[in-house]
C-alpha cells in the first residue's frame, strides 16, 4: 500500500470533529475492556484477540486527536467567558456612576421590559449609555430617529442588578415617576432636549 494514502487516511481521522474522535475512542476503550464472556456472546472475540494491538493505538490515538482538538474550544470557552466577565464588572462599575437622564433611559427600559428605545442621534445621554456599553446603534435611522438597543448580555446584567440600578423606593418618588412620564412622552413625540 502507498504510505502517502495512509499519511492522507490519518489526516483524515485527525480532521474529524471532536465528538466523533470522542465516539471512536469510547467504542475503542468498549473492545479492549469488554469481558471475554461477553466478546464471545457477541462474535467480537475473534476480531479482539487478533486486532486488539491496533485497536489499542486507535484508542491512544482517537484520545489525543480528541484532547487536541478540544484545545481551542476550551481556549475559545475560557476567553469568552472572561471577556464577559470583564465586560460585566464594567458594566457593573457604569452602573453606580449614571446620570439622573441616564437612569431615566435605563429605568424606562427595565420598567417596560424594552430593551429598544428611539432617539435621536444627538441626545447626549443616549450617546453616554452607548460610550459606556450599556447600548448600542442601529445601522439605520436618522438624525431626528435612531434605535438604540440594549444588547443581550447587557440586559441580563440590568435585569439581575435590577433593585440596585432603580430601588422600589426610587420608583415610588414621585419626581422621578414624573420624569419617567415625562421622558415617555417626549420620546414618543420626538420632541426630547437634544442636550
């Protein structure tokens, strides 16, 4: 046999997809510790007793080419999980550190479980939110008219910090129930103080 069409048959293998190098490994660690009583039951025993060496280095080898190729996916894992972490602790840090106008947007969204709002592009505390990560811009829109959107990671750690971001208490103020009317109303006749 040519060993260039073996070198190409393992390249093959080692290209397999993690769970089926998992599969091929799990069946192979079957053969080699199956019970003879149960080999013979099967038929198996005579296909183990003569290729239980080969079956032993598929076994060896689908392990390695697995743990090789569950690397990056681990890798990838770990630095996506950290990223969002990172980026919850900052989310976390802007949280203390919002304007009352800011609050508004925020609160608005939580209260009406909404995570868009529409506002024109030059409102300055919408452009604040969406500097500090907590939005971010539609591609479309206009100047008068622009969706902003609180992305998914974002508003689940709004929804968790929820009671900390607008306590009961601050819902119950009526200058701030007021306000949240007020923005309500203006946002829905785009006539909001552009600064």
């Amino acid at each position: 046999m040519d060993p260039t069409a073996i070198l190409k048959d393992w390249l093959k293998v080692i290209q397999l997809r993690a769970r089926y190098l998992f599969g091929i490994w799990i069946i192979s660690l079957f053969f080699l510790f199956l019970p003879e009583n149960l080999t013979s039951k099967f038929g198996f025993s005579l296909i183990i007793d003569e290729y239980r060496g080969w079956i032993g280095i598929i076994t060896v080898c689908a392990f390695f080419f697995w743990i090789i190729q569950l690397i990056p996916i681990i890798s990838k894992y770990l630095a996506n999980r950290k990223q969002q972490i990172e980026f919850r602790n900052k989310i976390e840090e802007h949280i203390t550190t919002l304007s009352m106008e800011e609050l508004i947007i925020i609160a608005f969204c939580l209260t009406r479980n909404q995570r868009t709002v529409n506002l024109p592009i030059t409102y300055s505390a919408i452009n604040s939110l969406r500097d500090k990560g907590f939005v971010t811009i539609a591609t479309q829109g206009s100047i008068i008219s622009c969706p902003f959107t609180i992305p998914s990671y974002v508003w689940n750690i709004l929804q968790i910090n929820r009671y900390l971001i607008i306590p009961d208490e601050l819902l119950e103020r009526n200058d701030f129930r007021n306000a949240l009317n007020r923005f309500e109303d203006d946002m829905n006749n785009q006539s909001i103080n552009l600064m």
